[in-house]
C-alpha cells in the first residue's frame, strides 16, 4: 500500500515542480504577442509589434548581431584553447596541475560582477571597453571551463587502442592525430563550442560594465529595458533566445548522445 | 615498448611528456594571467591605493558602514536561504528520478535539462511579469485568499533564484542517489527497521555527499547573483553584487567597489577551501547526467 502512495505525491510534486521550470520559459512567446504596451498577462489584446520590432528595429537588431559575433568568436577561441587544455590534463604530467585545473575551473565560481569590475578596470586602461577585441577577451575566460569539461570528459573516452593500431599500421603521429584522435573528440569539441557560445551569449553582467552606447549586446538591451524604460519589445527578444537555446540544447543533446559520447548509449 | 615509443604514447611516464604537457597547457595559463588573474589583481590594487598610497581604508570603511554590512549578511542569509529550498525541492524530484521507468526519467531529466540552457535573462523577465501585482500568480494565490507582495520582496527574489539554481542542485544530487544500491533499504526493513528510520538512517546518510555536492555549487553561485536581485528586487533587497555595480556606477568609488570585490570573493574562495571536499563541477557535466 505504502509503495504505491509514495510515487503517486511524488509525482504531484515532480509535476509541480516542472511546472514552475517549464513555466516561465513558455509564457514569454504569448508575452511578445501582446497587443498593447504593457506588461500584462495574460494580454488583453495581441498583436505582433513587438515581433516585427525586434527584428526591424536597428536598436534590437545592432545588439542581436554583436551578441553573435561576440559569442561566436568567444566560443571558437574558447574551443581551441579548451582542447589544447583538455589534452594537457588528460594525456600529460606537468608541474603544477592540480593548481593549473583549479585555475582553468576558476572563473566558473568566481562571482561575475567580480570579473566584469576587473574587465572593466583593466580594459579602460587598455581601451578596450565597447569593443569586439575586449568583448571576445573576456567572454573567452568564462567560456573556457565548459569548452574544457566537455573536450576533457570526450578525449577521456577515447579508446588508446585505435590511436595504436593506427600507429602500428604505420601512420604517422600527426595522421594519427588528425585521422584518429581529432575525429573521435569531434563531438565533444562541438558540445563544449555550443556551450560555450551559449555562455557568452547570455552573459549580461560582464556586457553591463564592458558595453557603451555604440556597442552592446542582446543582453544589456534586454536589460536595460527591463530596469530602465519598459519596452515590451523584450519578451519578443526573450521568445526569440529561448527559442535558439533550446534549439542549441537540442542540438548539444544529439551530439553527445552519439556513439562515441558514452559507453552504452542508444538511440531512441 | 617500441609500439609506445613510435606512437609517442608514453604519456604520462616518459620523460618527453613534461615538455609536451608544458606546450599544450601554457597558452590557457597565459591567458587565464593576463585576462582573469590580472583583473583581479587591478581590483585588489585599487581597493589597497587611496591617494597613492597603500591604505587598508576602503576594508575599514566597509566593515563600519552599518548599510554595507548588512547587505553582506543579507547576500550570505539569501545564499543559505536558496540553498535550503534547492535542497528541499531537488531531493524529491531526484529520489523520484532514481525509482521510475526509463523513459520518465528521460522526461524528468529533460524538464531540469531546458531551463539549465535557456537565456536567464529571458526566465528573469518572464518572472517580472508573472510576479507582478497584476500578474497570474498573485491572481492565483488571492483566489486561495492568500495575499502577500511577490515582486520586490525578498521572496520573489528567492523564487527567481531557486528557478535558476535548481538544475545545479538536482545533477549531483541525482547523481549519488542513482549510485545508492537499493537493496540497503530493503535489508534495514527485513531486520526491523520502519520507513522512516530506514531512510533517516541507511539512505539519507548515503545520499549526503550528493547534497552536499549541489549544495556547494548553489551556495556559491547565489553569493554573485546580479540580475535576478537587480530585475526582481529592491534597493531593500540588494545583495553585494548590486552594491558593487552601485559603488562604481553611482559614486565612481573604485577603491569601495575593489574591496567589495576582494571581500565577496575572500568569503567565496575560503567556503570553497572548506568544502572543496564536496566540490564535483564535473558532476554537473558527467555523462551519466547529460545522456
């Protein structure tokens, strides 16, 4: 009796619970098809102004270009570091490393407003404050720790055999490389790049302090349009993100599904 | 031996792997120097200089001040908070991911999983609008004829947090209960045990490092939350984070803001110190979970 209870409130509770993770992240595709200029909800008129706003207006669209750029470039830069790191924690001995991992994982736990105030206090210096160059530099930091958990947890799955036979048959240590090792961590390079462009495609603390009037991303526009002047545009921009996320997590999901992911994975 | 030697295999136990290791790992080294550790050190500096010379001012300053006080003790009360209710809501949802079918676990799994990725940023303005005065869950809750502020109190902006913290809570904790052999709570039955002690005593036990775990990772990450305070707050709610941007925006005080800084992450760093026992970021990533 007791053992068929007990799933039955559990599952309420799973329910709810899903319920107020799943809640949020539907409501604002209705919420960008409001019809009038407020925050309502749900609207009492719809419309899809704030739709065709976001994607016309060059405010909107200016900061939803540099977002990409900024991310895209951060994420490649990330991606290449990240597997060099990845190889030298895996397959190699070198002085220092459980200091070198805790400072690669670092900026994970490291509070954001902490990274954007010293970004910001080094880059004014530099003048590198509203620029491409100082946006690509800073988000490369926090992207790093993901590019390098996903290539690392890929390149520890790699079986040393094939790289073996490969070399026994004759290749040499570069084709082994680039034919049998690079391959078989494609997938995990992949993930670790999505998740990484999605960090810094998010990241709105460090963009608060680095963007000026001529150069700001998705995000301190997003932002600033909740704290400052309310522009309803916002929850098309939200709609509009949640939906690319997802997508990229869809994506991300296929990826390490495969089967050189994991062990045992099937395919449903 | 000859194989390993032409393959360059020896990894780990030939003496050319140091030199190689070195190569591969110095360019994330050099550049973790010039743009993480070297912000941090200008910030340490500029809280240390006053006038050019070196002052422990900014720290006393902070310490005195009444209102920055208590916003620290506030920051570390929504931290403990945050975690608590993480702790209390993940542990049902991942016990129950642990006992049902494979294909539910996927759907459970799944529902963590989104919001995990989905823009913050859009969740924190989803919640700004449900939260409202006018908004669905107050209408929701004066139904029941409950009646209390959601948006601007503490409460709502616990509610974002937990929101957001929950998947760093559930990943580990799920982790360890998956890999807690089961047949433990039937043997504590058999020689006497009812439900509830057997929980309390054989699986509750089992399942602490997990808690502990995501109770770390949450912990930390709710001491440097910025947006969520800062969209779903008020100035009566503001954590540290918001009092760093306010020092810098509002006064220019980079020396106040530096020492806020080196305070927020003394107090993040020497936690970690204490619990890197339970520290397991590759948790959240391991393969187990994301599959």
């Amino acid at each position: 009796m007791t053992r068929s209870r007990r799933p039955v409130l559990l599952g309420i509770f799973a329910a709810i619970v899903g319920v107020i993770l799943f809640l949020p992240g539907l409501a604002v595709i209705p919420m960008g098809f409001n019809g009038a200029r407020t925050m309502r909800f749900p609207p009492d008129t719809w419309g899809v102004d704030w739709y065709l706003n976001f994607f016309t207006n060059p405010a909107w669209t200016g900061s939803l270009v540099t977002s990409f750029a900024v991310s895209l470039l951060a994420a490649v830069l990330a991606t290449v570091l990240g597997t060099l790191t990845a190889f030298a924690l895996i397959r190699h001995r070198f002085p220092g490393k459980p200091i070198v991992t805790g400072l690669v994982l670092a900026p994970l736990v490291t509070p954001i407003v902490i990274l954007g105030l010293g970004d910001y206090s080094l880059f004014l210096q530099w003048q590198l404050t509203g620029s491409l160059p100082g946006f690509v530099l800073a988000y490369t930091v926090i992207a790093l720790p993901y590019a390098v958990i996903t290539v690392s947890a890929s390149l520890a799955g790699v079986e040393r055999q094939y790289e073996l036979a490969a070399s026994v048959l004759g290749a040499s240590k570069f084709s082994v490389f680039t034919k049998i090792t690079l391959p078989l961590i494609s997938r995990g390079m992949a993930a670790g790049f999505l998740f990484a462009f999605v960090t810094g495609f998010d990241e709105t603390v460090i963009a608060i302090f680095l963007s000026d009037p001529g150069f700001r991303t998705l995000p301190v526009t997003m932002y600033s349009s909740m704290t400052r002047e309310v522009d309803p545009t916002i929850a098309a921009a939200s709609a509009v993100i949640m939906l690319t996320t997802t997508l990229i997590l869809l994506a991300y999901v296929s990826l390490t599904k495969g089967p050189h992911a994991s062990g045992n994975a099937r395919r449903r | 031996m000859t194989i390993a030697d032409r393959q360059g295999l020896r990894g780990a136990f030939g003496p050319r792997a140091v030199p190689v290791g070195v190569l591969l790992i110095a360019p994330a080294v050099l550049y973790l120097a010039v743009f993480y550790l070297l912000p941090l050190l200008d910030i340490v500096r500029r809280s240390l200089v006053v006038d050019g010379e070196l002052s422990a001012d900014n720290y006393i300053d902070f310490f005195t001040t009444p209102a920055y006080v208590t916003i620290l003790l506030r920051t570390i009360g929504m931290a403990v908070g945050a975690t608590v209710l993480c702790v209390l809501i993940a542990y049902p949802y991942a016990y129950l991911m642990t006992i049902v079918s494979n294909r539910t676990r996927a759907v459970l799994l799944g529902v963590v999983l989104v919001p995990f990725w989905t823009s913050m940023l859009a969740r924190t303005y989803a919640w700004l609008v449900l939260l409202q005065d006018s908004g669905p869950i107050k209408s929701g809750l004066a139904l029941l004829g409950v009646d209390v502020p959601l948006l601007r109190t503490p409460a709502g902006v616990l509610i974002g947090m937990v929101q957001i913290l929950l998947p760093f809570m559930v990943l580990p904790l799920y982790n360890t209960l998956a890999s807690i052999d089961r047949r433990l709570l039937a043997a504590a039955r058999v020689l006497g045990a009812n439900p509830l002690s057997a929980f309390a005593k054989v699986y509750f036990p089992l399942s602490l490092p997990g808690v502990l775990s995501g109770g770390v990772i949450v912990y930390v990450l709710s001491l440097g939350f910025y947006v969520t305070p800062a969209v779903l707050g008020s100035p009566q709610t503001s954590l540290i984070s918001q009092l760093i941007v306010q020092e810098l925006s509002q006064r220019l005080a980079w020396g106040s803001a530096g020492a806020m800084s080196v305070i927020l992450i003394v107090l993040t760093l020497v936690f970690l110190a204490l619990a890197s026992r339970w520290l397991n970021i590759r948790a959240l990533f391991s393969r187990e979970v994301i599959r």
